[in-house]
C-alpha cells in the first residue's frame, strides 16, 4: 500500500502493521481490505506502532489486556509479570506531539494497543473475562483528542461508518486549518454556514443549537466558544444519517432551485429524492442530479455546503449509502 507523503493531503495515522510494516508480535504484517487501501490514495496514512515505539521488538512475547473496566493493565500474556501499560500509554502522547495536523486514525481490530472496541479482557488469572475494552493505546489517542476520528480496519468494512469516518476526518482537518488561520466570531460563523446542512443530515437539534450557540459569536472569547462548537459539531457527526434525514436535507437544497427549474425537471429532481428516501437508488443519484442542476444554476450558499462536497467522489462513499 501507497504511504507516499504529500503534504498535500490530510494526514491519517495507521497501524503500522496495516501499512505493510512487519512489526506484529510474530513479525508478520497485517494485510488492509481494499477499503483502507483506497484511503491511500487521497490521505496521507501515517504508520505508527505503538508496540514498537515502546520498545517491545520483533518477535515479541504477546500481551492482553487484564483487569476490572476502570483498571486496565496491559501485561505480557506468559507471566502478568511486565506491565506495557504506561509505555503505551506514553507512546500516544508522543504521537499526538509528533504530529499535530493528523485529522483521523486507523486502528487495528483486536489488538491490545490499537484495537477500536470489543478488544478481549482477562482476570488476573489469565482467564477471558469479557470482549469490551479498547486497546491501551486507543484509548489514550481517544482520551487525548477527544475530536479525533477513530475506526478500526474492520469496522471501515461498513458503508455508513466508512462514509462517517472519512466525512469527519476532513471535517476535523478543515477545522485544524481554520485554527492554523486565528479563529474570530466572523470565521467560526462563515465555518459553520458551510456545515449547516451536514450537520442537518446528522442531528437536527445539534443543528439548530449550533446555529443557536453562533447567533452572538462576537460576545464571547473566540477560543473558548470555538472549543464547544467543534466539540458540539463533530459529536453530531458521528450520529448516523439516515434515508430519512438526507432526503430531507435534499428537499431543503432542492428548495433553492424553486424559481431556476420547473415543470418535468423539477418533478424528476423530486422523483430521485423520494426513490431514494424508499431505499431504490443510492444517495450518490439524488446528489449527482442536484449537482447538475446548482452547475446550471450557480448558487453561492450551496455551492458552498460540504454536504453536496464532503469528500473526493472518486471514492465513491455516498454509492453504498
Ligand atoms: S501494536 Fe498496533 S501497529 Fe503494532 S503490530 Fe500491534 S496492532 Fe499493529
């Protein structure tokens, strides 16, 4: 798989044994599906082994995760007697510290440093417990960076959590460059204006509060409102969009074109969208004849919403939706 930088592109973090590195704990490599190779070529994927950096070797003896929920250690499977737990810990910091601008990353299943979720827990007797943990690592990524867009290999396997993991890894990318700019009320407002019918398809009450929580941006210290608002934003994002809630978002956008397209057009616009609220046609149909139509009727508030734009087309995320 293409790991080629490019500053370019936003950046992505990976295990490296994803990437093609032979870091397991056996010295094999892990092999990505076509999914995460396909984020290869619009992202720059970063690898990372945690395992590594905290200096565990190839080969090494395997560890687990052991303990109660709230205290977790991470100790060598053979003899709980060497606890990675802090190391692991450590090597998040570092990564976050070594590389500021990453907007999203991709964990791998199962393992006891970089698995997502349902990683195996055992008692101190070496005994499984239960499937419900996150790997060490993972978790402190998580805890460290709240905002950051996390997904396993496996998990980007599923349509609807691939489109919500690489909608919000730009999402998160477009907010770092923002920042990089100086945040200021008229800024985070021109921001939001962009996201308002995203954050529509996702959660309409998250949408209206936001507007809510802008109204009077220039009265607060923009850090300090900028901090909740992306917080607010990228937590609705990750709720689940639906038939439903997009093909109201359509009908909203489909508005604007009210005076510009009429008669059979308009109908067979209206058409699409209701073929795909009952699941006949993917969401790419509806927002393709759209496209179409804003191209031949420009408009500035639209042509400037991420939904219509939210990721590359040629990765084809809105096909299976
Ligand atoms: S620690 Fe993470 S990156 Fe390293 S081999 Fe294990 S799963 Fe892969």
């Amino acid at each position: 798989m293409s790991t080629t930088s490019s500053s370019e592109r936003p950046v992505i973090g990976i295990g490296a044994c994803l990437a093609g590195n032979p870091v397991r704990y056996n010295g094999q490599t892990k092999s990505a599906n076509a999914h995460v190779r396909a984020l290869a070529d619009h992202f720059e994927l970063r690898p990372f082994c945690p395992e590594m950096s905290a200096g565990l070797g190839v080969p090494r003896p395997p560890i687990h995760l052991v303990g109660e929920t709230d205290a977790i250690r991470v100790l060598d499977v053979d003899t709980h007697a060497h606890d990675y737990t802090d190391a692991l810990r450590d090597c998040a910091r570092r990564f976050l510290d070594a590389n500021t601008g990453v907007c999203g990353y991709i964990l791998v299943k199962g393992s006891p440093s970089c698995g997502f979720d349902r990683v195996k827990r055992f008692n101190a007797a070496g005994n499984l417990v239960a499937r419900d943990a996150q790997g060490m690592y993972a978790s402190t990524l998580a805890e460290l960076d709240p905002l950051l867009p996390l997904e396993d290999d496996e998990r980007l396997n599923d349509p609807g959590l691939r489109e919500s993991f690489v909608t919000r890894a730009l999402t998160y990318h477009d907010w770092q460059q923002l920042c990089a700019q100086g945040l200021n009320a008229g800024r985070l407002v021109a921001f939001y204006s962009r996201y308002k019918y995203l954050v529509m398809a996702h959660d309409v009450p998250a949408y209206r509060h936001l507007g809510q929580m802008l109204a009077d941006a220039g009265k607060h210290d923009p850090q300090v409102l900028g901090a909740t608002f992306i917080r607010e934003l990228m937590q609705a994002l990750r709720r689940r969009a639906t038939r439903r809630s997009h093909s109201n978002v359509l009908f909203h956008i489909a508005g604007y074109l009210k005076r510009r397209v009429q008669g059979e057009e308009r109908q067979r616009l209206a058409g699409l969208i209701e073929q795909y609220r009952r699941g006949e046609v993917p969401l790419v149909v509806p927002v393709t004849m759209l496209k179409h139509h804003f191209a031949n009727h420009p408009d500035a508030y639209i042509d400037n919403q991420v939904f219509l734009y939210p990721y590359p087309d040629e990765l084809g995320l809105r096909n299976s939706l």
